[in-house]
C-alpha cells in the first residue's frame, strides 16, 4: 500500500467512527467503544481484502463477515453504507421502531450483513459453518469474524476454534479485538483469558499478533493468512477502546453508553480535526 | 393394510435422511458424538462427505449449522431431545430461528421412553422450550410412516423445524398405502362424539387402542392424532372441542408447555372446553425399562383408557 492508500483508509475509518457516534447518539443507545476499537479492521476488510457486491448483497461466491461481537455494529454499519450496501441517512435511525438497523445484525433486513449476531460466542461457530460450506461446494471465498476479548471467555468460542482447526479451515480468518475492556471492567480483572496466542495455537490456529489500528499490519497479517494452508488463522489484534474520541479512550464506562449532546458534539468535533489533519497529510 | 413395522422413529428418521438425500444434495447431516444413537449414522454410512460429527459440542454444532443454512446448505443437526433444545437452546433461538435460517434440529430420546438411562437423558420439556421460539416448526410424528412422512416434509419446507425422535421400537399404525401427511394437519384416526382425545408422538398407538377397545363399551371417542404441534391444527382442535365438549390430551412430555397447552391456547381462546391432561406430571422420570416406564406414568392402553371411562362418566 502506498501512503495515498492509507490517507484514504484512514478518512474512511475516520468517516465509520463518526458514523457509529452519530448512530448511537440519535439512539440515544449502544456501544460505541467498542465500535471504535474495532473501526480501522472493518474498514481494511471491506474496503481491501473482501470480495464483495454492494449492488448484490447475496452473491454467492462472495466473502463473508461475521460480526461475532455483534453489539459492535454501529461502526459496521457505517463501512457498509461507505461501501454502498445502503443509505447513511440509516444511521439516523439506528435502534429506532421500525427502523432497518437494529441494535444487533440482522441478516434477514439488513443488506450486507451476512449473519445475524449479538449472543457473544455464537457468530464464529456461524462462520466456521461458512467456511465449511466453502470447502464443501469447493468455492474459493473467505470467512472473516471478529471477536471481543472479552466474549472469548464464552466456552462456544473455543467448541467452535476445535471445529475449525479439526476441519482444516484455512479459509476462515478469526480476530480477537483486544481492546481489553468489558462491561464489568479490564479483561484481565474479570476474567483470565490471557495467554490468548497460546490458547489458539494450542487449538490448531496459526496465530498473528498486530497493532488493529495499524492498516499496514492489517494487511501483513491478513496476506499471511491467505499464505496459511491446513489450519485457520487467529488475528490477536491490540486495539484501544474509544479509539478517536479522546474521553472515550480506554474508559470501561463508554462501553455500552451514548453521547450526550455535548459529548456528541465533542466527539464530532475531534473526529472532524482528525479527519483534517489525515487530509493535511495528503497534500 | 400393509404389514406393521416395529421401529423406533429415531431410525424411520435416519432412513429418511438417506433416502432424501439421494436426490438433494443440499443436505449435510451434523451429530454431537451420538451418531449410532440417534440413527444419522445410517446418513454418515452412505455419505460420509455430507456428514460431520462436531464432537460433544452441540452449541457449536448448531452454530455451524446455521452458518451453513447461509451459506446455502439444509442442515441437519442431531442429539438427544435434552442436549439438542437444552444445551443449545440459546443458539437455536438466536442463530437459527431468529434469523429463520434453515436448519432442521432433531431430538432423538425425547420422552421418558429412553428408559434406564434415567431422568438426566430424559428430556420431557423440548416441544414446550421450542413451541416458545418464534419461526420455530415442531413435529412430533407417531409411527415409523408418519416420521418418513415427516422427515420429506421438513426438508422441503423453507425455514427452522424442530422434529422429535424415539429411542423405542414401537408398531406402526399408519397405512402406507393410504396415508397422507400435511403439515399443520391434524388426523382423525377414530371417530366419536363422546370425547376428543387429542395425543402426539410414541402415545398415539396406545389412545388408539384404547378408544378402540372402549368401542365396546358403546363409548365413541375421537382420537386426533397431532403430528404438528407448531402450527398446530387449530380447526381440527376447535370442531372437536365444539363436536365433544370435552378434551383429553396424551403425550409423552411434562404437562405444561406441550400438547395440552397448545391444545389449551386454542380452546380457551374459542370454544372453552375441560381439558383432562395425560402427560409427565411435572415430575422428573427415573431408570427403568422403557415399557414400564410408560406404564408407570400412565401412558399406556389400559391408563388411558381409565382415564377416558372417568371423563366420559362424568
């Protein structure tokens, strides 16, 4: 990738972060921290490495993405409509009665959402079953899902990383968004989870550990995966909660609340310099 | 009437599968390290590539399955009724029937009829947990026609279907030559005004000969067998309560949440009617032989029979 590339990742992640602060904010719900932890990988992923057709949504032989921690789609939501699954007025009235984006994915109402998510754990045995199919109608698309590392704790994860290294699938790509924070505080005080690379290389994963902010180590890692044969690939990728919007960096609070009308203005504001200064950056 | 077949349904189920799945070849079988139990290996036999054992991980198993419906496949997940709609209710409400993915869930050992291996693989609460799940099909058939009957059926329809198997060899009831399976179809197996007795499953052959035998009593029971408890037959249901003005219904599960509540639901709300319920009376079963069991629960001829005497004499 060259500098021009990454300028224009960059302002589409910068673009998908206002995005999921404008959705929460007009809810007056959801989950915006981890919506911006997880931003620059949805971002690399639909705009770099998937095959997929905004224009059909239900291809085939497209790839496939499962939002595993699923209450993350704001931000999502906001790559696909960039990416021209639908309007971004949507994001209007996401969370609203009646409305097509719904707090979690919805796979029957949403174009572009190829699984419908929310109960932490259940969206990688989802998409192993993809990846299975995949292997099964000898198709050659790829399965992405993104966990939270704190949803690792649930034990169907790990039911689901037997499944996937014991069926080969190394058409199957699983990142753990290690922002490090859950509801009830840092992942490490709630739960043990960590060695997290030796867990999955003790599953059968070939494990890649990056910087998720990082869109030249997104990429590194994800053309290693294509590179892995035999085995599925773990992306542990570190990430920072709140990523873009300073008080919501790395605070446990902002994990499932939304901005007031002055910290969405805040919010707006500072994700507005960001984008101004990446912009600066291309001249 | 062609010759009776004693088999259990579990096995009528697994025959089907491989008989459907001759010419579809959208259907891939998954089992939980239960295969020679619930009978999918009969499946696995004759097309090891569409079959894939998750292991004892039937959360999974049925996340994998829904990841397959996606992607275009018709999926067959298999446990015990109690692992398949207990374990893995959550990712059965939330990954199958919520986005109405086409997943076919099948239950085998449901009811008390499992037998010595007691009451923790005795499940006798499965129709009432999926009868719950919105989107869900439930499909509970009686006899060894009925369940191949059923197995087509389920298969051809679009959409996540729950289906209940036996572990015990029963006698088939059903004329092949004659017989006709609908979905969401009620049947009327004997005709009387004096009683409706409404049953479901491995029970139905026991109200059958009960009311049978009460012929000679001058006592005419109805018997209606429902093999589809969601949707359930509501029309059927309601000329019987209005026709009879009395219910009793059979089944081999916990009297509440099951047939006698779907059967309720519907009465209560048209043409109210006392329901007398032959079930599981809340109550947890225990080890023994299946026969036995039955008829220590009162699920049998003789029990039923009684219990139609009473109502009728009342």
């Amino acid at each position: 990738m060259d500098s021009s590339e990454i300028k224009q990742l960059k302002l589409l992640a910068n673009k998908a972060r206002t995005g999921a602060i404008i959705g929460t904010y007009h809810a007056k719900s959801g989950h915006p921290g981890g919506s911006l932890s997880a931003a620059d990988i949805f971002t690399y992923l639909y705009f770099k490495e998937m095959r997929v057709d905004p224009e059909n949504p239900a291809w085939e032989d497209r790839d496939r993405f499962v939002l595993s921690k699923g209450h993350c789609c704001p931000s999502l939501y906001a790559v696909l409509s960039l990416k021209g699954f639908f309007d971004w007025d949507e994001l209007l009235s996401l969370r609203h009665v009646g409305a097509m984006l719904q707090g979690h994915p919805d796979m029957k109402g949403t174009p572009g959402i190829d699984m419908s998510t929310g109960s932490l754990g259940q969206g990688v045995s989802a998409a192993c079953g993809m990846a299975l199919a995949a292997k099964l109608d000898n198709k050659d698309y790829r399965v992405y899902t993104v966990l939270g590392d704190g949803e690792v704790e649930e034990g169907q994860v790990w039911e689901a990383a037997m499944f996937a290294s014991h069926h080969k699938l190394d058409n199957l790509v699983v990142f753990v968004d290690q922002n490090g924070l859950q509801i009830d505080g840092p992942v490490t005080e709630v739960a043990g989870i960590e060695p997290l690379d030796k867990k999955f290389e003790a599953f059968g994963f070939k494990v890649l550990k990056i910087d998720g902010h990082d869109f030249e180590q997104i990429k590194d890692a994800l053309d290693t995966a294509r590179t892995v044969k035999g085995m599925p690939t773990a992306i542990l990728a570190k990430t920072v909660k709140g990523k873009g919007v300073s008080f919501m960096e790395n605070q446990v609070g902002w994990h499932g609340v939304a901005p007031n009308k002055e910290q969405y203005a805040q919010a707006v504001f500072e994700l507005k310099k960001q984008a101004l200064e990446i912009k600066g950056g291309l001249d | 009437m062609a010759e009776t077949v004693l088999k259990a349904t579990r096995e009528s189920f697994g025959e089907a599968l491989c008989e459907l799945a001759e010419t579809n070849k959208d259907i891939v079988v998954f089992d939980a390290d239960l295969a020679a139990a619930t009978k999918t290996s009969i499946f696995q036999k004759k097309y090891p590539e569409r079959f894939f054992d998750c292991g004892i991980a039937e959360g999974n198993m049925i996340g994998v399955a829904a990841g397959m419906a996606a992607a275009g496949k018709i999926p067959v997940a298999a446990s015990f009724a109690m692992f398949a709609t207990g374990r893995a209710f959550e990712q059965i409400r939330n990954s199958v029937a919520y986005p109405e993915l086409n997943v076919k869930i099948a239950g085998s050992h449901a009811g008390i009829s499992t037998g010595e291996d007691g009451a923790t693989h005795q499940c006798i609460e499965d129709i009432a947990i999926m009868r719950a799940i919105p989107n869900m099909m439930v499909l509970n058939p009686a006899d060894h026609w009925e369940m191949k009957a059923a197995t087509k059926a389920a298969i051809a329809y679009d959409g996540p279907v729950y289906i209940r198997l036996g572990r015990l060899a029963i006698p088939s009831f059903n004329d092949p030559d004659t017989y006709e399976f609908e979905l969401g179809k009620g049947i009327t197996l004997h005709e009387g005004d004096d009683v409706a007795v409404i049953a479901t499953g491995l029970v139905v052959n026991e109200a059958l000969k009960a009311v049978r035998e009460l012929e000679t009593e001058g006592i005419n029971a109805r018997l209606i067998n429902i093999h589809t408890i969601k949707p359930i037959d509501r029309d059927i249901i309601i000329k019987a309560a209005r026709e009879t003005g009395r219910i009793i219904t059979v089944e081999e599960h916990n009297v509440i949440g099951g047939l006698a509540d779907a059967v309720s639901e519907v009465v209560t709300a048209t043409c109210p009617v006392k329901i007398t319920r032959i079930g599981v009376q809340d109550r947890f079963g225990y080890s023994g032989p299946a026969w036995e069991l039955l008829d220590n629960f009162g699920l049998t001829q003789p029990h039923i029979a009684n219990v139609i005497r009473r109502v009728v004499g009342n």
